[in-house]
C-alpha cells in the first residue's frame, strides 16, 4: 500500500512538471483585434485584446482588460474567453406603435475586426406586457444583414412583466476580399402568462469584413397600444 501511494505521488509530481514546463506565460509579438464598442447610455468603451501574433498549443498569456483591471487568459488551444461590458441602463421600451423600432441599445463591430474562425456569443433579456393577445415580431440586423426573425408571436392576454431571453452563437466560417460568411445558431425562449414559446434561430450571413457594422436589434408589435410594451433589460457578448 505504502508503495503504491509512493508511486502515485512520484507520477503527479511528474505531471506536475510537465504541466509547469509545458504552460508557460505567452511573452512573444501580440496583435491588437477591437471586440466592439457598447452604445448603451452613459457607456462607450471599444475593447481592445492583446491576441498572440502566432499563438502556440500550450501556450499562456495574460491580458488585461484595461477598464476594470481583470486579467484573463489564453488556454491550451490558444483561445480566450471575454465579455464586453454589458449595458448599464436598460433600452427605451418599445410601446404606441406598429411600425418596426429599434432598440436604444445598439453595438458596432469596427472594420477588420472578424477574422476566419473567431466566434462569439451574444446572450439579451426583455421584459414585455400586453393587453389582449397582440403579435410582437423581433429581428436582429448585422450590418444590413438579418440573422435572426422570430416573425409574428402571438402573446398571451393582459401579461405583465413577462421575459424573453436569448442565447446565440456566431462564428466566422470563411473571409474572401471583403466577403466575411458568419454562422448563427441559438435560441429564444418567450414566456408568457401561461406559455412558454421556444424559437430556434439558425442563418447563414454574408457581411463586408472591411466595414464598421451596425449591430442591434428591433421590435414590432402587431397592435399599437401603451400596454403593449417591451423593453430591452440587458445585452452582453462573450468572445
């Protein structure tokens, strides 16, 4: 028994010195590549990440996210995980009309910042309230591009408080002169007074990878009424 636990310890600290010699603090050329800048009132920040010119398997770096100070880091595969600040203030709500709105809340992915496979999650959350049974329509614009519809929903009568949240993955297939191809797939869930709607979201995009894109989302409601009203709680990107 001694033997075998001897053994054990002799084979993690040679795991362990492995691992230290083989995860080593990334010290090589880095390229600065702009995530996007969030528009939400009182907020404008372009982050910017320091990525490894040539980033190599095992390979860690160290970053720092200028604002707040927090360090994050390259892992084995040499990708990295970041969030760009999410909104401090929620949308205008969307309310007294049927014509498509857009939400207040909008971000703008500079020129040149998508590169072949880089991907990115996109998470929001909406509060809305009816009266009646109204139809309520949300799609989300890249650039001039529609990547997401949800068409007509019928929502449940006289709701009030009621969420929508989505969850969306996106990542960049291939890049030709200007011609960026992006994939997204996702969902949103819409929960009513009574019901819960799953809409499944999944496109495929072509965009100028050479110009500063619009990114925002828009509502319109099938009757026009103050109680029918949505507001646009939180928006943040992990990439």
């Amino acid at each position: 028994m001694f033997r075998k636990f001897v053994s054990t310890i002799n084979q993690f600290g040679a795991f362990a010195a492995y691992v230290a010699g083989r995860y080593v603090p990334y010290t090589g050329a880095t390229t600065d590549v702009d995530l996007g800048t969030n528009t939400a009132t009182g907020e404008s920040w372009t982050s910017t990440l320091d990525y490894p010119a040539s980033p190599l398997v095992g390979d860690m770096g160290t970053d720092v996210d200028t604002k707040t100070n927090r360090a994050t880091d390259w892992w084995s595969d040499g990708q990295m995980a970041k969030y760009l600040l999410p909104n401090i203030a929620a949308s205008t709500a969307i309310n007294t009309t049927a014509a498509e709105t857009d939400f207040s809340l909008t971000r703008t992915v500079p020129a040149n910042a998508l590169s072949v496979r880089r991907c990115w999650r996109e998470r929001k959350a909406f509060t809305y309230g009816t009266t009646g049974t109204p139809t309520l329509r949300l799609r989300g614009y890249f650039g001039t591009n529609t990547y997401m519809d949800t068409t007509a929903l019928t929502l449940d009568n006289n709701s009030a408080a009621q969420k929508i949240v989505s969850d969306l993955a996106f990542s960049v297939d291939s890049i030709s002169g200007t011609t960026c191809t992006v994939r997204v797939s996702g969902f949103l869930f819409v929960k009513g007074a009574t019901t819960l709607q799953m809409v499944p979201v999944s496109a495929t995009f072509i965009c100028d990878s050479t110009a500063a894109l619009t990114w925002k989302w828009s509502a319109q409601w099938g009757t026009s009424s103050l109680s029918n009203t949505i507001t646009m709680d939180q928006d943040w990107v992990q990439t």
